[in-house]
C-alpha cells in the first residue's frame, strides 16, 4: 500500500469517525493508473451497508462533466462544433431570439439561458418532453456571449437535447457506448440509472444547515428565479426512485472511480482508451468565460463544459486544474500539469467542499 494510500484512507476513516461524514469514496488516478481507491463509512446508514468501490452515488452536478465528456466525443467525430448553432442542430430551440446561441456557449454557461419554469416540479425534471418544451419556450436573461452564469439544470437538458438530435439516441445510451462502456464502468456511470440497480446506491442524508445561511443570502439573487426552492439539492431530491432514474444530465449517479476514470481518460490513456485528442483537450481547457456569476454572485471560469481551478483554490492559482463539484461537497477533477485525476463522492450533503478540499490537498502535495 502507498503512502499517499494510507494517508487517504487514515484522513477518510477520521472524517467519518467523527461524524463529518457518513460514507465517502476517493479515487485518485496517476498516467491512467489507478494509485489511490478508498473507501469509508455506510453508504445506507440505516442497514449499515458498508460502502464498497462500487457503489454509485447521486452527486448532482458531478454528472456535468460526463456531460460535456460526451459532447467532446461526439464534437470530435464531427457531429457538430463548438460554434455550430443550436437552433442548427434543434430548429425549435431557435425560439424568442435564441437562434444565435452556440455550442460554445451552452458549454460555458454563457448562452443566457440559465433559468426553468418557476413552476417547475420534480415530476416534470423527470419528463424530457417537458423540460425540452420549456428550453424551446425559453427566453434569453442576457445576449448569448456576454455575459457568464451558471446553468444548473438547463446545461444537462440542452446538451442532452443536442446529443439526442444527432445520434437519434438519449444521452444516457450515448453515455454507455461512447463513454462508461469503453472504460469498463457502465455498470458505475450513469445519467438515468435502471430501477433494479437502486439496491446498490449510497442513501443521501442532509448535513444540519445554519438557519441564518439563507438569510444571509439576498432576496433578490437571481438564483431564486433560475428554479423553485423545490429543486434546490437535497437528499430527499437525491433519493427519489423517479429522479435516480431519469435522465438528467445536469447530475449523475457515479463512484468515484468511475468518474476519476473517466477524466484519465480526458487527458491520456487509460487501458487503451482515450476519449478526445490533446488539441481537443486544450481547446476544452481554456478558460472561455470568466468573471462574476450573473446567478450565484461569485467569481468563476470555465472552459468547455468544465470549470477552471481547483477547490479552494482560484483559476489563477491552478490554471491546469479542469472539473466540477456538485451540491453537497462532492467533486471530480484533473490536472493537466501533472496527470493527476480527483475524485470524492459521499452521501452526507454539506454546504461546502471542506473534505473535498482536505483530501485533495494530500492528493496535490503528493504530486
């Protein structure tokens, strides 16, 4: 055993020993080799089922960057380009001016479509039709390009929407094909994830919340008019049978070696797979939109579906650090620098990356 092992599962075996966290996973990959795979706790605190490396977990917007893998994929068999129009590929997207919005944009959030229906119910997230619809309905908050902000569910539907269009298949199969199949972790990668396999998933449970934290927040954040309060991650969300197996490509159900894996496959050779070409990574790398999110208010960079700098840190400090975290302190990242791929999945939802951040720093000291 390594020590950079031993020193993940020490600290992983504390966070859960005391009570910060339930159950987690990290999974580090080195070149395209696997060289940390840890797990601790319960990934159902309620039977006590022991977490195991293969136990998917529902991470929120983790699932984003499988996401943006996909449409890199299909972008390199030339299916489309980063500055193909949307409406090119989805003539009814074209609706109330948005037939200037380009690939490019969706994949940096800067298309200017960042909001659902306030009306929006859980039920309807799980209905494509539906959500499609509403996308077509859409009316842009600013002009395509100009302005960044995060499109937390919109970016899931509008790429899964693209990806449909082109290959007459929803994103999901495309995803066990062209991504998960060939890296041999179909079975721990998923968008809509088959009822039968439910049994194996880690149960979500929320962190106790500072009541004061969302008074802290202004009334007037447009985040509160990007979805209703009903689709702010939780557990009971993260845990309902329809939501686990729906497609939704702003989430994913996931281990963290499934998702480590895959990003060592963005940037190399993993058992002989490779994803997209180094041009394509770079491309897909560089920062493409930076600056004061117009949704949640806090600076950020992204590049092609991915965001730039590692957590905890900025985009200034780790320009070669490619990834995203999701509600409730999960993350999955690489380093184009060192070859290194990140990831950390758990099942207690916390406001932070507070663990996230504490295992990476071991992961990038080691490096």
């Amino acid at each position: 055993m390594s020590d950079l092992q031993q020193q993940v599962q020490a600290a992983a075996d504390k966070l859960v020993e005391s009570g910060a966290e339930r159950g987690l996973q990290v999974a580090v990959y080195q070149d395209g080799v696997q060289i940390v795979d840890v797990v601790a706790g319960v990934a159902d605190h309620e039977t006590g089922r022991p977490v195991t490396p293969d136990t998917p977990f529902y991470n929120f917007s983790i699932g984003k960057g499988a996401t943006a893998a996909v449409a890199h994929v299909l972008a390199e068999r030339g299916l489309f380009g980063y500055d193909t129009p949307v409406a090119e590929l989805w003539p009814e997207f074209a609706r109330h001016g948005k037939e200037r919005v380009t690939v490019r944009h969706v994949l940096s959030h800067t298309a200017g479509v960042p909001g659902v229906p306030l009306d929006t119910t859980p039920e309807d997230v799980c209905d494509w039709g539906k959500m499609v619809a509403a996308l077509e309905d859409a009316e842009l908050w600013w002009e395509p390009g100009t302005k960044m902000g995060y499109h937390a569910y919109t970016f899931g539907f509008i790429v899964g929407e693209i990806v449909r269009r082109v290959t007459g298949k929803p994103i999901s199969q495309v995803l066990k094909e062209d991504v998960a199949g060939p890296l041999g972790v179909a079975d721990e990668l998923y968008f809509g994830m088959p009822e039968r396999e439910h049994a194996r998933l880690a149960r979500l449970e929320d962190a106790p919340m500072d009541p004061s934290a969302w008074g802290e927040m202004p009334a007037d954040l447009p985040m509160f008019k990007a979805a209703p309060m009903s689709l702010m991650p939780n557990a009971e969300l993260g845990n309902r049978p329809d939501y686990l197996s729906a497609d939704i490509p702003a989430g994913g159900k996931t281990s963290a070696r499934a998702i480590a894996r895959m990003y060592a496959a963005l940037l190399g050779e993993v058992d002989g797979v490779r994803l997209i070409t180094p041009e394509r990574l770079r491309e897909a790398t560089a920062i493409v939109s930076s600056g004061v999110d117009e949704i949640f208010g806090m600076p950020s960079a992204w590049g092609l579906g991915f965001g730039i700098g590692r957590p905890g840190s900025s985009p200034e400090q780790t320009p070669t650090v490619f990834g995203i975290g999701g509600a409730g302190g999960s993350t999955a990242w690489a380093d184009t620098a060192t070859g290194t791929t990140f990831a950390l999945t758990k099942n207690r939802l916390t406001h932070d990356f507070t663990t996230a951040e504490l295992i990476g720093d071991l992961v990038t000291a080691a490096r």
